[in-house]
C-alpha cells in the first residue's frame, strides 16, 4: 500500500524535528551539552547562600571639647538633612558623642557600591565649608559588606608547655596571614585577640596636676619623638638621591622614660616625673578571646588558654569552596613549625565546607528525582520512552548551569532550589512529545506513514499548545524577578534559572525527543494491531 502524503509542518516544533532527526551533528550536540553542563558544575564558584549586594558608609566628625548636645546641634542634624538628599539612600542614623559626631547610611539592596561610595564622599565634600569652625577633616568610612564577611576562621592556642609567649605568637601568626593574605582569590584577612608588645605608660594625675600639665601634652609630646620617618633632600651633582632620616630614639623603658614633656621654671620635667613607664603587652586592648579543650583521656572541658582568631573572606563571586581548601593547604605547610613552638590551632568555621556540602546534598536529591521520575514512566509508557525522557532531564539541566555560569552567577542552595523547583515542569515537554509520539506509532494508520513522518507529525502536532503552557509558567515565574528588598535579592536566582530551564526543556524536547525515539521505537507490525483487535473483540464476546 502507498504511504500517505507527506505531512505540512506549520510549527517549530517540527521544523526543529525536521532539522536534527537526520542530522549526525546531533549526538554531538547532545554530548557537548552534557560535557558543558559538567564544565560549569565543577568549576561555577559554590556559596552556601546567594551574595547579596548591600553598600552603606560611615561619616565620622570629631570636634574636640564639644558636649554630645553641642555635636547633635550642629554636626549630626545638618549632615543628616544634607545626606537624605542623595538618592538611593534609604535609612541614615546618626549618633552624637563627646568630641565626636557618627552618621551612618544604609542605601537600597542592589545599589552600585562604588557609585553609592562615590555619591557619599561627594555629597560630604560640597559641603565642607558649612562645617562649624573647630571641626576636624571629617573620615568617611565605607562599608565594604563583599569582603566583610569571613568564609574561614581560625584559632590559635598556646599548648601544654609551650616554648613562646603571647607576643612572639602572634609575631608567628602574623606571619602566616601574610601568605595566606597572599592566596589567589583571598580578599581580607584580620587578627582577633592578638596581644602586641608595647610600652604602657600609666599617669600619675596627681602629679599631672602638680606640674598643671594635661593628657594632651604628653601625648603630643611621646609623638613626636616616635616618629622615625626619611627626609628626602633632593639629587647630587651625581644625580645620587639623598636621604637623611633620624634613627628611633625609642628603644628601651628609659627613653620612653626619658622624654620631655614640657618646661618648668627653666627645667625640664620628664615623662618618668609623672607617669610610671614598662614594657608589656597593649593593656588597652579589651578583646580577647579563651578557646576550651580538653586532654585525650578527659571528658570535659576544662583547660582555658588565650587565643588569637585569623579570620579570612574572600572575593565576590568567587569559589569559597576552592579557597578554604587552599587555606587548609597552607596551613598543613606550618604545623611542623607550629608543633615545634607548640602552637595549636582549630578551624572553628569552614563556609567553604559548607558551602560544598549543602551544593551536594542538593545534587543527590536532584538525582533522586531524576531517578523517581525514570522509574514512573517506565509503568506509564514502557522502559524505551522512559530512558528518552530521563535523558532529556541531565541535558536541560546541563544548558541551565552552563547559562548561570555565563552569566557570572554563583551555585549555592537557592540555585538548585530552582533546578529542584522547576524539575517537574522540566520533563513536562518531554514527556508530551514521546507521549504523542507513542499514540502515533500504535495509531491504525501507523503503518501507511514512514518512522520518519510519524516522528515529525507527532512533534508538530503538539508545538504550539506545549510552547504557550511553558510561556505561561514562565510568566509566573517573571514578576519574582521585580521584588524588592532583601527577599527580592536572596530569591533572584529562581526567576532567573526556571525560564531558562523552562525554555532549553522545550528546545530539548523538539530536538532529542524524536532523534532518540528514531533509535531506540519501532513500529508495531500490521499483524500486532491485528492480535490487538482480535483480542479486544474476544473480551467483547
């Protein structure tokens, strides 16, 4: 018998069948979709939770002698007003002190950072001449929430019997900052609870008094004989460059001791007449830290010792995952060191871990479903329908990361929330197509159409309501992507992943569906419809 004329192909659907079902570029493309998905998934920057853009800043005025009423009056409320007046700020909070004044800005989530910066360092220049005589060059400070934030934490301890003292560890410690601050993608590194080595002076306010001196000179007066700073004096005849500097005249308890603070009746008075002068640690510095542990054979904890925290955090968009463990590396490379001067110490917060963690975790529930939606469309359509359409889910998943990493986006936890989310909308078209497809192949008329017509027919056949239910949903997905606020930055990664999966599933549907239905489904034979029948009319009877 004559096959029936050909079929009119009047969607894209089709067109798209049409195009890849002969085509031996096809596989290729398959494959290389695949490759690229596990590309961008091993090497996407892993975060445990999507970086959010927040950009602020600090203005600090200090105006020595002025009560926190005076401050109020006439630095805080006039920078307040002048700072409501630049755009994209939405809160300021300002705080009045003894001799200082601090406005604080918060702008909106989402703000440019340098341009919020730029915008706060302007607006304060235009209006230094309004500045009240007696204020000091105000200090602006902005807020740098990108590297703020540490993805690694380490604290070090003097062990049992150890060789060094609080300053020579941290003399150790900062030198292991230094090579860590050195890591590619490592972007700031701060010390907690280190103890310097300094010379205390304690004042005798009595004898301050005595001698009608105030803090203020003596201050002045161990400045300026700190300062060990070279003088450059210009070229020789021989283009040599001269540089004349004064040596520290510093050195020990007496010169500090020995340094003059002011004149009386023609005499000098000394630092030694009225402060006591030692050397020690910085005594001013209040924030210190104890880490607990205890010894092997303990089962509590009972032994305290200072502790001194490194703290590291990393570029935006970059993989924390990738620099904790460069981290851990260099650390591995001065245990030796640290055993010999016997010093421990406890990684007490790994993001980058985490990070890998929870990404993992995610990726094995993805598998998970994969696997569950294979094994329910083998009952529902047959094993062979059932391994096209769990293919089209790692090749849709594939095209989504490799976009999210084109894009510059991170992997984190609400990334794979959407891949998760949208998992069943995903094979959606897939399973339309091979579903019509399978109609098609057990229809009467199977047998006057070619494989090739059938596949094509099939796919065409449901293009155009398949491609506005997926438009639909897209559409919903959409106005997501307009939220504001903190939500609206944290969420943004599902309205911009899920039309994108959304729109590849279609592509991978039109594409693979009927190509690998070519390879893998056969027409059933005219005597299988005709058993088919016979057995139908036998239960009839």
């Amino acid at each position: 018998m004559k096959e029936k004329k050909e079929y009119q192909i009047i969607n894209i659907a089709g067109r798209l069948a049409e195009t890849f079902l002969h085509n031996p570029l096809t596989a290729v493309l398959g494959a290389a979709l695949l490759i690229m998905g596990y590309l961008a998934l091993i090497t996407m920057p892993r975060e445990e939770d999507p970086q959010i853009a927040i950009s602020g800043g600090a203005v600090m005025v200090v105006m020595p002698g002025a009560t926190p009423k005076e401050v109020e009056n006439i630095i805080v409320n006039p920078l307040e007003r002048k700072l409501r007046e630049v755009s994209g700020i939405e809160h300021v909070y300002g705080m009045a002190m003894d001799n200082v004044g601090i406005v604080n800005v918060m702008y909106y989530i989402g703000e440019n950072r340098e341009d919020s910066n730029l915008k706060l360092y302007d607006k304060v220049m235009q209006n230094m001449d309004k500045m009240p005589k007696g204020v000091m060059h105000p200090i602006i400070k902005p807020f740098d929430i990108d590297i703020d934030i540490p993805i690694v934490t380490v604290a070090f301890y003097p062990k049992e019997g150890s060789k060094v003292d609080d300053v020579g560890m941290f003399k150790i410690i900062r030198r292991v900052q230094q090579h860590i601050n050195a890591i590619e993608n490592v972007a700031k590194t701060t010390l907690k609870g280190e103890r310097k080595e300094q010379y205390n002076i304690e004042v005798d306010m009595g004898k301050l008094s005595a001698y009608h001196l105030s803090l203020g000179q003596i201050m002045k007066a161990v400045q300026a004989i700190a300062v060990d700073v070279p003088d450059v004096k210009g070229r020789t005849k021989d283009n040599h460059l001269m540089i004349f500097g004064v040596k520290n005249a510093i050195e020990s308890v007496s010169d500090v001791g020995n340094v003059i603070v002011a004149q009386y009746m023609g005499s000098p008075i000394y630092l030694k007449d009225v402060a006591y002068v030692s050397k020690g640690l910085d005594i001013q510095n209040f924030k210190t830290a104890e880490v607990l542990y205890k010894d092997k054979n303990s089962t509590t904890f009972s032994k305290e010792k200072h502790q001194i925290t490194l703290t590291i955090a990393k570029l935006a968009g970059t993989n924390a995952v990738f620099v904790s463990e460069d981290v851990k590396e260099l650390l591995k490379e001065y245990e030796s060191e640290f055993e010999k001067e016997g010093i421990g110490y406890l990684i007490t917060r790994n993001y980058g871990e985490r990070a890998n963690e929870a990404v993992n975790e995610l990726m094995h529930h993805l598998l998970i479903t994969i696997v569950i939606i294979a094994v329910m469309l083998v009952f529902a359509l047959g094993w062979r329908e059932s391994l096209i359409v769990t293919f089209s889910v790692p090749a849709i998943l594939a095209i989504t990361l490799f976009t999210a990493w084109m894009t510059g986006q991170t992997m984190n936890r609400i990334t794979l929330f959407a891949l998760l989310l949208s998992l069943g909308l995903l094979v959606d078209a897939a399973i339309i197509v091979i579903e019509n497809i399978h109609r098609h192949l057990h229809a009467h008329d199977a047998k006057d159409k070619s494989m090739e017509n059938l596949l094509i027919e099939a796919t065409d056949e449901i293009g155009a309501p398949t491609n506005v239910a997926t438009l639909a949903i897209i559409l919903t997905m959409v106005p997501m992507a307009f939220v504001g606020g903190m939500m609206g930055s944290f969420m943004k990664p599902i309205p911009y992943n899920v039309p994108v999966a959304l729109v590849a599933s279609l592509f991978v549907a039109y594409i693979f569906t009927p190509y690998l239905s070519l390879k893998l489904l056969k027409k059933p034979t005219h005597d299988d419809h005709h058993k088919v029948k016979k057995e139908i009319k036998e239960k009839k009877i």
